[in-house]
C-alpha cells in the first residue's frame, strides 16, 4: 500500500498546483473584461473536472464507505473547519450562478438537489452546463446566430 499512501500525499499538492495555475492564468488574462462570453469550448474545463472528480468520488465511497466523508469531518476541529469551507464554498458558488443558470432556463431545483448529494462535482456539472448554453444563447458570439 505504499504506492496509494504516496498518491494521497502527492495528489493535493497537484491539485493545489492546478488551482494556481488556473486561479492566476484567469487573472493575468490582461483583457480587462471579464463581461463577454466564454471561450465556445470552455464549457469542457469544468466538464472534465467534473468527470475526473466523480471518478475519484467513487473511489473514495468504494474505499471508505458511502458516509466515509462523515467520519473524516466529525473527526477533530480541522475536519469541521473542512466541512465549513465546503459548504461555504458551494454556497457561494451557488449564489453566484444562479442567476446565470434561470436566465438559461436551467432547472434550478434539479441542479441544487443534485449539488446538495453530489458536492463540487454537481457544481461543476452546473457550470460547465450554463457555459455550453451561454455560448450556444441565440445572439451570442458563438451562439447559432454567429454570421461567418
């Protein structure tokens, strides 16, 4: 087991790498406006993450249990902070796409119910869901309206 003990301590230090990567890559875009539409297929960034987190998802429930992600934030004040900054996380998330999402017709209760069982790989489903619709909206740039 000294190889999955090796990957659980090296795979948040990828993940944090990527966080960081993408976190200042978005802020140095140097366009100044952050207003216009998505880039048509970045839609599929937080499809993939979504896909790639799911699959660890199911290893993890496989490995720990399907209330395995209990145990570990009732463990000590650490994992309640954890379970704060989570729920926080997507909170604020949820708030922030939402009006998005009605505006796109989405069916918000659908997605919230889904987020609510699933965590971040619902919310990246969402978002990855409202950027494809956002690019595909009648009079967007990408959208079917697109003259050539």
């Amino acid at each position: 087991m000294a190889l999955a003990g090796s990957i659980y301590a090296l795979l948040p230090w990828w993940a944090v790498g990527g966080f960081v990567a993408f976190a200042t890559g978005r802020l140095l875009r140097g366009d100044g406006d952050d207003r216009h539409l998505p880039h048509p297929r970045l839609w599929l960034f937080p499809a993939a993450l979504s896909l790639l987190f799911a699959g660890w998802s199911v290893h993890a429930v496989l490995a720990g249990g399907p209330t395995g992600f209990w145990t570990e934030h009732v463990r000590n004040a650490w994992g309640n902070q954890i379970w704060f900054d989570l729920l926080l996380a997507i909170a604020t998330s949820w708030t922030l796409i939402l009006p998005r999402a009605r505006a796109l017709k989405m069916q918000a209760g659908w997605w919230l119910l889904f987020i609510i069982c699933t965590g971040c790989v619902g919310l990246l489903a969402m978002l990855a869901r409202c950027l494809f619709l956002e690019t595909r909206a009648p009079g967007s740039a990408s959208g079917p309206t697109r003259l050539p």
